[in-house]
C-alpha cells in the first residue's frame, strides 16, 4: 500500500513586484523523513518555507498535510492548526521565561501533561540540569537544544527548519546538527529544512531538493544529487569544479586529455566537461613519458605548479595547463607541495567527469 506524504505541496508559485520568487515548487515528505532544500541565498527557500507554515500566502498552488488540503488560493487553514513546529537561526526564546516554562508555550492539556511532556523532552535533548535556567544564562548550543525541545513539544507532524544551526561555530554545529537530527528522527515529524550549505544537506538530509532562481532544478538522494548532477552549476554548488571546453563530433569530445563521450549530443555542440578537484591525479611516475596510462586515466597534460596550499587532510595544488593556460585545481590526498613553477603531468578520472552542452 503507498503511504501518503505527510507534507505535500503542488505548483506553490509566488511573486514580489511581478517577479517570481517561488515558481511552480513541488515537492513531498515522507513521515519520518527528512528533506533538505538546498540553494544560494536569494533563491526562494525561506519563502517556500513562510507559505507552508501559513505566515505567506502563494499565488498559485496548494499545501497539503497527510492527504488534506491546508491552503490553496481561496481556503486556508490557519498557521497554529496546521500542526507544524517551527525552528529558525535565532532560536526566538522567550527572555522573561525559564526553560521548563519556554518549552510548555502553546502546550495544551492538563498542567501535569505538560510538565511529564517538558522533562521527557529535556531529558533526550540532555537540558534537564538547566531547566530553571533563562536563555540569557546558555550557550548557542544550548539554547538550540531548547529550541528543538519547545518545537517538538506540541507533537507536530512536520517540523520546518530555516538555516538553524547557522548561528553556531564550527565545531559545536557538526555535534548539535548529529544530535537534532536522532532526536527528530524519533519523533517521526517530517522534516523540511532550508539551508545554503552543501555539506550540512549531506549529512542530515534523506533527499535534496536543490533550488535556483524560484524553482527546484534537481531532487534526490545525497549520493545521487552530488554524482549526478543535472547541470554544471549543480555540480559546483556541491563543490569545486574544473572546467574543460571541446565540441562533438561522433558523439566523442577531443581534449588534450583525450577523448571523452558525449552520447546523444549532436556533433558540433559545444560542451563543458566538469571534474572535481579530487578526480584529478597526478602522474609521478611517468611524468607523461612512459607506458601509456589505462583508458580509464586518458592522455596526460602537463601544466605548471602556480599555487599549492596544505588543507589539513590533503593538499590543494592549482596548475597553469600548457595547452590553453587555464587553470586546473587537484586535490591531492596528505601533503603534497611542490614548488611554483614546477612541471606536472595531470590525467583526469574519465568515469568521474561530467559533460553538459554549453549554454
């Protein structure tokens, strides 16, 4: 039997002074399930967020809420009986409220509920020694931790997420981020979060909705999202990219690094071939002068050290290709510096390159 989607929205569409923000975004989330949508700032992602919590009404399109109609143009349920639990950077606690009292707000049912519902919430996000505290007396980590637990506390069946964790360093964020994500997964909300960054919608997402300009361009799982990417912008969203230019013939792309497939793309189209700073090796031991390398590896260029930095768990190594002077990036496992203006042979991963007709 197919579950039906906890969240589901369909063609949401919204638009400030004639331009479309939010353009025909659909998408659904499973209970339990968590969905990151992933863009750079500006794109519609906090909008989309606003209109399914009911804060923002769309243009055009329709919410729906395990099968249930929320919100189209004309009907509307109201944001405080949608059953979704909010959660945003600035944790917005109640100053004047201690904890106990910041993560009871808004909970319904007998005093005695509330207070078993509040130390059970406390307990599993580690907050019950603190739960007398005031928010002015925690750190941003823990004041997230409240946030989380007054979100949760109401039970919500979807819990919307805009950029929560960016408040937060570095170190703290990876352990908070682990944290939240057991938590919610128990609870069995469906989960929506907004974020900008790449690797935390890696690390917490079940499926990512990647948006550009109003509209989600490309959705799926982590692995499939990050090594099939729709496009060239996608792939360097994700990450560094180098970019090699040629034009088809024979459904075949000549480079100085050999030839590449390009199925299915007429001849004469002009195309971009993308790889990671991470798929391109460096060829120590023939130095581009001894046995030919595999077909996998291709043809080695040979390029000029211009830069070379140590980036803790391997070193990145930026080369002047002699064949048209562009610049190609390689990350190389541990350290590795060599001098500027040191010759190097690069060969490129054939299976890990991408190839995309130029717009």
């Amino acid at each position: 039997m197919t579950q039906t989607p906890r969240l589901e929205i369909r063609n949401l569409r919204r638009a400030f002074d004639g331009r479309a923000v939010v353009d025909d975004v659909s998408l659904s989330v499973m209970p339990g399930q968590v969905t990151c949508l992933l863009g750079p700032s500006g794109c519609g992602k906090s909008t989309t967020l606003r209109m399914i919590a009911g804060v923002e009404m769309q243009d055009s399109g329709t919410i729906h809420v395990d099968g249930k109609l929320v919100c189209d143009t004309v009907f509307r349920i109201p944001p405080e009986e949608r059953s979704i639990g909010l959660m945003f950077q600035d944790f917005a606690l109640f100053p004047h409220l201690d904890v106990a009292h910041n993560v009871a707000f808004g909970l319904k049912g007998s005093r005695s509920e509330s207070r078993a519902r509040v130390a059970a919430l406390l307990d599993r996000v580690g907050m019950s020694r603190h739960i007398h505290a005031y928010p002015h007396q925690l750190s941003g980590g823990e004041q997230q931790r409240v946030a989380l637990a007054r979100a949760l506390a109401p039970r919500p069946r979807i819990m919307l997420m805009d950029e929560p964790f960016s408040g937060l360093d570095d170190r703290l964020r990876d352990d908070i981020r682990d944290e939240t994500l057991e938590v919610l997964k128990d609870e069995g909300a469906a989960v929506l979060l907004v974020t900008h960054e790449p690797g935390e919608a890696m690390r917490m997402a079940d499926e990512i909705a990647l948006m550009r300009d109003g509209r989600i361009v490309q959705q799926g799982a982590p692995y499939n999202i990050y090594n099939t990417p729709t496009d060239k912008e996608a792939a360097g969203f994700f990450s560094d990219i180098n970019v090699i230019s040629g034009i088809v013939e024979g459904a075949l792309t000549q480079t100085p690094f050999g030839q590449f497939l390009a199925p299915g793309v007429p001849n004469g189209t002009k195309v971009d071939i993308v790889i990671r700073p991470q798929h391109l090796k460096i060829d120590f031991d023939r130095g581009g002068r001894g046995p030919n390398p595999t077909p996998l590896e291709g043809t080695p260029a040979r390029g000029i050290v211009e830069r070379a930095r140590f980036m803790g768990s391997e070193s990145l190594v930026e080369l002047r290709m002699d064949f048209d002077g562009s610049k190609l990036k390689a990350l190389i496992p541990s350290v590795f510096l060599p001098q500027i203006g040191t010759p190097l042979w690069i060969m490129i991963r054939r299976d890990r390159c991408f190839v995309f007709p130029r717009d």
